[in-house]
C-alpha cells in the first residue's frame, strides 16, 4: 500500500511510504536536505513501523517543533491506520 502524507513544518513537503503490513517497503521525501533523507529512507526500509516511530517520534529540528524524522513516524503511523 503507498499513502502520501504532506508534511507540518518542515522544509520537505510531503511523504510517501510504502508499507506491507507493518513492514516499510519504500519511503521517498519530497523536498528536503536531500541526502540526509536518502540515508534515512534506506535504513528504516525493511524495518517495523513500530520501531522506526518508537525511535523517531518527538525529534525536533532547531526551534521547530518538529523535523523531518518526527514527520516520518506521522506518516508511517497515518498510512498503518490507513491500511486497516
């Protein structure tokens, strides 16, 4: 299943994720500090969406409230309710 989550307060835009069951097939930023978020979509793949949002969730970039990372365990959590 592909979800596309649009990301709150980061410089990437949006978020794809492929999921098969709760297992991370693919993921793709939009926009971004792209080769940082190269590096991340490649080591969560294969990974569970629980472990990748249990390590993720609540990082924040600089002042923001937010970061890419946290956007991700937003997205990944989105698209598994999607999916049921």
């Amino acid at each position: 299943m592909s979800y596309i989550y649009r990301t709150k307060g980061t410089c990437a835009t949006a978020i794809e994720v492929e999921l098969d069951g709760d297992i991370i097939k693919k993921v793709r930023f939009n926009g971004g500090c792209n080769g940082n978020l190269k590096g991340i979509s490649k080591m969560v793949e294969g990974m569970r969406v629980s472990d990748v949002t249990d390590k993720l969730s609540g990082i924040k970039c600089g002042f923001k409230n937010t970061s890419c990372p946290d956007q991700l365990a937003k997205a990944l959590t989105a698209a598994l309710e999607e999916q049921r």
